[in-house]
C-alpha cells in the first residue's frame, strides 16, 4: 500500500472516530505535515464563540506557548492577523496567509509566535463542521520556499475528513483506566490554589489550555481563579478534551480545617481513549485498505455480523478478506482479533512483531 494512501486513510479512520480534534491533535498534526509537506504543524480548536478553546504545536518553545495562551491582548486589534481571525466564516477556507501583504509581517502574530518558533511561511484551513468553524489548521515553513496552491489545495482535500471529527462516530472497544491523577488544593480564602502535585502541573501544562499557559510552573504560578478557567464549579465535574484523550476535572470539598474553614481538592485525570490506539495498531499491520476497514471495525467491538454492512461488501469477500487479516494478525478468529487492537493479549507474537514498527510520518 503506497505511504500516502495509507495516510491519507488513517487521518480518515482517526476523525471517524467522532471524538472531536482535540484528543487526536498530535496525529492530526504528524499526518498533515507530512502529506502536505511542511516543517511542523499546530491545530487549535475553537469553543461556541470562535475562541481558542485549546491547542496543539509540534515545536513551539515553551516561552512562545506561554504568550499565546497567556496574553491574548497580544495579537488582538488592527493588523493582527489571529486564530480567531482566521476562523471568521468570510473568506476562503484555505490558505488565507499565502501571500499575506506587508502589515502582516509588522504584527505580533507573525513576529511573536510565528516568526519565534523559526518559522515564515504559513498555509491555514479553516475546519466547518455542523454550521460553525470548529478547528484551525496551521502548516509552517521556514524562510526560503513558500507553499503552493497544489499543497493549498490538499490540505483543502484534508479539510473533509477533520470535519468528521465533529460528527456522531464509531464506537468504543471500552474504557481504561486513568493514565494519570494529579491534585490541587485549593485553600479557604478564595479558592486560590495553596498546593498542587508534579502531576497536575504536569496535566494542566499539557492541557494547552487558555490562561492556563504553566510550562515550567510551580504552584505558586497557578492562576488564583483556577476554578473559573477550567470552568468547574464548587462540587462539580467537566470532561475537557485536550491532546491524546479527555482531562477530567472534579473539585472536592474537603473536612474543614481546625478553624473550621472549608477546603476544595481539585482532582485532575487524563483518560486515555482506547479507539484512538485500535486505528493506530491497525495501520501498523501490512494490510490493504479494505483489509483495514474490515480490522478496524472488529477493534472497535463491532460484531462480525454487522462487519459486512458497516464496511459495505458482501459476506463472501469478507470471509475472504478476514482469513488473510487472522493471519497476518497471528490470531485465530474475530474475538480475538478484537482483543489483540485492543491491546488486551499482549503475549500475540504476530501482531506484537508489527505493532513495535513506530510510524513516522
């Protein structure tokens, strides 16, 4: 299967998934750069008022991160060509900065984010999906040869699969557990935050979320209404998407201290999203494209018997198609197909041989 076709179809299989960019915003990026043909990539996806809600960069330093997120004032008003700017439905959906005119190269954009990060040549897509703009796609270059229109225009191609990414999709093989659990504790006097593990820190730094710039923070550098920039109430919960799964947000009222003031404990937990790793075990197996569609449904806890309507061939083919998949995979039948691209039976030398190939995109 030539490298392109398989990328192209595994960029596909992963917004499929509907889970939305955010969780699969680092394969998102590989797989543009590479099919595009650019230095690195950024994806920022945008809340229900076309603000930044989150994002992901392949090479920004940490210095360059924490501006974008910590002082948007930075890159507002005129001249100042920004994320939201680009996500406006009032002009085209791809490549707005081409061949951006001379005020563009004097603003802030460029020369505190674009320009920091060793970059000058931008090619953008705006991502519309149910009515409004929902993501922002940045390719970067660096001084020398721009994009073109044929890069323009694939990157355009690529703009209906991230669409999908936004709609109802396919379904999960289960959960898993947390990957990690950090905490804060926020004190009595305003719910600032007083102590915070390595952990949390670590969790909201690569959260990449707004005001929440923490690269190389301490607890003393948490925001004092932490609560009101995850958008937690007191004794309440949120799932936020961030880059590779959900963050799960939860705030704890605690025992009253001895002076009888009452204490909150942030509870934070990455939960990884096991469909994301079913499509990426599947597109590491040397398999033709259909012979991955097939896999892929069976990892996602689809049944053999809906195999046939969810792929759209005949029951002949698929007993056809799935004799070579078994084999390849080193297993004996669907279910434990299905177990093997859930990560469930890690003592399969076959597929184990295939899955420790990493892609590089």
């Amino acid at each position: 299967m030539p490298v392109r076709q398989r990328l192209w179809q595994e960029l596909d299989m992963l917004c499929r998934l509907g889970l939305g960019l955010a969780p699969i915003a680092p394969d998102v990026c590989a797989l543009l750069r590479a099919l595009v043909g650019a230095d690195a990539a950024a994806l920022f996806w945008m809340d229900g008022n076309g603000q930044p809600a989150g994002f992901h960069h392949e090479d920004s330093p940490a210095s360059v991160r924490n501006l974008f997120l910590n002082e948007p004032h930075l890159f507002m008003g005129a001249g100042e060509t920004n994320i939201p700017a680009l996500a406006q439905p009032d002009g085209p959906r791809t490549g707005r900065l081409l061949a951006p005119g001379a005020q563009y190269f004097r603003s802030n954009s460029y020369n505190l984010l674009v320009r920091a990060n060793g970059h000058h040549h931008t090619l953008d897509l705006r991502v519309e999906a149910l009515g409004r703009t929902r993501a922002v796609v940045g390719l970067f270059r660096p001084p020398g040869p721009g994009f073109s229109d044929a890069q323009a225009a694939l990157l355009e191609r690529a703009g209906a699969s991230l669409a999908r990414a936004f709609l109802p999709g396919a379904a999960a093989p289960g959960s898993t557990a947390a990957q990690a659990t950090g905490h804060v504790l926020l004190d009595a006097d305003g719910q600032r935050p007083a102590l915070a593990d390595a952990t949390a820190l670590q969790l909201l730094q690569n959260a990449h979320l707004p005001g929440l710039g923490l690269y190389g923070a301490s607890t003393a550098d948490l925001p004092a209404d932490l609560l009101h920039r995850l958008r937690l109430q007191p004794d309440g919960q949120r799932h936020i998407p961030v880059p590779d799964g959900v963050l799960h947000a939860q705030a704890h009222p605690l025992h009253p201290v001895a002076d009888g003031a009452l204490q909150w404990l942030v509870t934070l937990r990455l939960q990884h999203l096991p469909q994301i790793d079913v499509v990426r075990r599947v597109q590491k197996l040397p398999l033709t494209p259909l012979q991955r569609e097939i896999a892929v449904t069976a990892g996602l806890g689809h049944a053999r018997t809906d195999c046939a309507a969810l792929t759209g061939i005949g029951h002949a083919l698929l007993k056809k198609q799935l004799r070579t998949i078994l084999e390849v995979a080193g297993v004996s039948d669907w279910e434990e197909l299905a177990d093997c691209l859930q990560g469930k039976n890690s003592n399969n030398s076959a597929f184990s041989a295939y899955a420790a190939c990493t892609n590089n995109y």
